[in-house]
C-alpha cells in the first residue's frame, strides 16, 4: 500500500517560514507541537531530521521591520538575527523531552563537494545515534544564490538532505496542502491528487505555468524538490503544515496532501552528479550527443565550446541536458577540443575520452548510461 509507512525508518521534514509564524515572530505552540509530534516519531524508532526556514522572517521581526526586506545585505543581517531565535525556539521545543537539537547550516557548495558532503554525512549519523535531531538551514548569510531568488529554495535543500541521507520519506509541510488535478481556485470541481506515481509533464507544466494560482513558485519549488528526492529512493508528502497532528497523522497512514512515489534508489556518485552545481559548461555536437544516448562515451572530437574555468574531475552541464564529471580541466579541454583521436593521443601521449558512461547522467529524466544497480 503507498500509504504504509510503517516501514519508514529516516523522515526529513521541511517546515516552511509561513507555517511557523504567528505575526511578526514564531508561533511557539506550533513548535512546540511539531516538536511533540517528531519526538512521537522517533519513539517509534523513526529517525527525524528538521529542515527549517524563518530566519530572515524572524529576524525581520526582531528589528520591528513591517517588510520582509527585499535588498540582499539587509536579508542576510535579517538571517542572522533570526537563525539564532529560531533555534532557540526549537532547543526549548525539543529540550522539554530530552531531546538535544543540532544545528547545520549548509550552502549550495558543500552540498556539491564530495568531501564535503562525506564530513557532513558522518557529523548527522553520530548526531543521530545520541539521540538528537539535526535542524538544517541554508547557511543565508554566506549564501547569496538562494536568497536572491525569488522562489526559496529550502524545498530543494530539504529534498537534497533527505537523498544525502537516504531518507525514506520527506514531509514538506507549507500553505500548499496538496497537488490538485486543476487550479483550486479557478475551478470548483478541481480535485486533489492523493497519491502520483510518476511526474507527468502535464504535472510539470502545472507547476510552472506563469499566471496560474495553482502552479505558483510554490508548487514549482515542490514538484522539482519531489524530483530530486524520488531518485534518492525517497518518498515525497506535500502536505498543509497548519493541519493538526499533520506528521503523525501521514506517518499513521491518513490521506492526508499529496504522496509522490519513490523511485529505485539512484546510485550513489550518480546522484551526486545530478544534484551537484557544474563548475562550467560544454557544448557538444548532435553526433556526441546521439553516441552519450546509445551509452558512449563523450570524447574531445564532439566537444564545440568550453565555458569556465574548472578542475579534472569537476561536474559540468553539457548542452543544458547532460551533466558528467569530466576528466579534463578546462584547459586541457580548450586545447582537445573538436580534435580526433589520433590528435588527442599525440597531445596527452595516450588515448582517453572526457567521461565514461557512469559518469554521465541525463538532467530531464535522470536517466544514467550507467549500469543499473
Ligand atoms: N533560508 C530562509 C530562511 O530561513 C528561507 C528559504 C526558504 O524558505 O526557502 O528564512
């Protein structure tokens, strides 16, 4: 059944800034509930990591501010006012049980970093076997990217977290209690989605068309974060965060928002490669494109332009559709570009090709070239 999670052994859940607060601060009975809810979890012998936002709306709060700010330096002083009240606010939550909270504050780059990554992996699993609960933030002060954007972007770290880990089920809990079948607002008869097997286009053109209430940057936010923890073996519950008991409630199997499926767990590098930011770009010729299809290598021949300045062993985006990790820099691919075999041997003084078919992933379907598990 799709709804049984009895199984479920490591949750994420995302909590988002519009669900914590209760005017210009943090709705302190909501946590407080949120955090009887996860330690419910977690006596049930589910592990549960926390992915938060609401520093820079705290933080806004605490300077009396009657705006969110909108100009970048304020935003980043407003995070790191907030950050601290938000935590404050969970180690009270959670401490009433016993239960000691972690923070982790994390950017784009770490997360893309493989050492990185691995440190980050080892500090959550010794943080989970004491017994307490990772709280992730994006690292807002440092991290300009996110924050600049209009749509934020805590549903991917959230999704992110939980594929690192390998989570068995993420809960994002918003505003948005469900995936419907139209516009809920335009349409009366719209009905809600409880359970998708697979993103359809039709789901992700819903999500994206501009000018439509049901597909606002929420929902678009949501259904790539969806995408990014399907492959991760994860599976997804959108739900509305304000909902009583909301997590236990899902957990205990009740149709509650909207449940997207897990996909097979993608292998490990593969993932990395597909959620990784590339350090520059490349572009190939149709020819190579078509061979990376038929499960080919990429080789310097079908390689048109170099864009950026990257390391051998850097991920980078080909034509927009492909991301591999090259086995060149940059400026040896500048000098091997569009060069044949026999040329490229003479110049390195052996044969090899840019990235085999295991490094190689495609962005549209997460389809790899490389070997199944
Ligand atoms: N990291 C931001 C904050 O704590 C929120 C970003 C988001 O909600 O996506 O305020």
């Amino acid at each position: 059944m799709s709804r049984d999670f009895s199984k479920v052994r490591r949750v994420v859940v995302k909590v988002g800034t519009a669900t914590l607060a209760k005017g210009a601060g943090i709705d302190r009975d909501y946590v407080a509930a949120l955090a009887e809810q996860l330690v419910g979890l977690r006596k049930r012998g589910c592990q549960v990591l926390l992915v938060t936002s609401g520093a820079i709306g705290l933080g806004a709060g605490e300077l009396g501010l009657t705006e969110r700010p909108s100009d970048i330096r304020m935003r980043q002083a407003c995070a790191a006012i907030g950050q601290p009240v938000l935590m404050h606010e969970y180690k009270r939550a959670f401490g009433a049980h016993g239960v000691p909270v972690g923070q982790i504050l994390l950017t784009n780059d770490v997360l893309s970093d493989r050492a990185g990554y691995l440190n980050l992996r080892q500090t959550v699993e010794t943080l989970l076997g004491l017994g307490g609960i990772p709280v992730f933030n994006e690292n807002d002060t440092i991290s300009i990217a996110e924050i600049s954007k209009a749509f934020g972007d805590n549903d991917r770290l959230s999704a992110l977290v939980a594929s690192k880990v390998d989570a068995d089920l993420l809960v994002i809990l918003s505003d948005i209690d469900a995936l419907y079948d139209k516009d809920p607002r335009k349409f009366p008869d719209a009905r809600k989605i409880s359970i998708v097997e697979k993103i359809t286009p039709e789901i992700l053109e819903g999500a994206g068309a501009a000018g439509s209430t049901f597909s606002t940057g929420g929902m678009r936010t949501k259904i790539r974060a969806v995408l990014i923890a399907e492959k991760g073996g994860c599976t997804t519950v959108l739900a509305h965060g304000r909902e009583p008991e909301v997590v236990t409630r899902i957990l205990s199997g009740e149709e509650l928002g909207t449940v997207f499926l897990a996909k097979p767990r993608m292998k490990n590098r593969l993932r990395w490669i597909l959620n990784s930011l590339p350090q520059g770009r490349l572009t190939i010729d149709d020819g190579a494109l078509e061979a990376l299809l038929r499960h080919k290598s990429l080789l310097p021949r079908g390689v048109t332009a170099v864009d950026g300045e990257f390391d051998k062993g850097s991920v980078v985006l080909v034509n927009e559709a492909v991301k591999l990790v090259t086995k060149f820099s940059s400026e040896e691919l500048r000098q091997l570009a569009g060069k044949d075999s026999l040329q490229v041997a003479q110049i390195l003084g052996r044969k090899d090709v840019i990235a085999r078919p295991e490094d190689i992933v495609f962005l549209d379907t997460g389809l790899t070239l490389g070997l199944p598990d």
